[in-house]
C-alpha cells in the first residue's frame, strides 16, 4: 500500500471521514497551501475542520498531519472567518 493510502485510511479509520484527493494532496504537501487564493483556502478548512477537532489534542500521532494543521493554521492566521470555521476562535 503507498502512503496516500495509508493516509487516507487514517484518517477514515479516526474519524470515519473518506478525505477528497484534494485535500489528501495538501495533507502530503502542505507547501501547496501557500498559493491557495481565499476561496480554495475556505474549501480546505471546511472539509478538513471535522478532522482537526478528532485529532487536535492528540500527543502523539502521524507527522503529516501534525506538519499539515501547522501550516494551516499559520496560513488561516489574521483570517478570523477562516479561524472560526477550524474551531479555532470564536
């Protein structure tokens, strides 16, 4: 089994969610978040915000998707709509 599959198995098997190509795309490069206009930003968090309210207290877990939310909340970072819809600010 190749690692985007064992990704998405992952997160399916925590969470119960079957993750878009999309998003599994980000997961393993979260480098691409950096040329995501507002809207395509948006679209990420919304699908991905279920999964990170599973896994965000976790201490221990893959570094994919620990790298993954890191870069997303530093890119979603001053974007209070974005912030909110994550879970993370009121």
């Amino acid at each position: 089994m190749d690692k985007h599959q064992d990704v998405k198995n992952f997160i399916k098997e925590g969470t119960g969610i079957d993750i878009s190509k999309k998003l599994l795309a980000f997961i393993m490069n979260p480098r691409k978040l950096e040329g995501l206009n507002n809207d395509a930003l948006k679209e990420i968090v919304i699908e991905y915000a279920p999964i990170y309210q599973r896994f965000r207290f976790m201490l221990d877990g893959p570094n994919w998707l620990a790298s993954f939310t890191i870069s997303l909340r530093c890119r979603i970072a001053n974007k209070p709509e974005l912030e909110k819809l994550l879970g993370i600010s009121q």
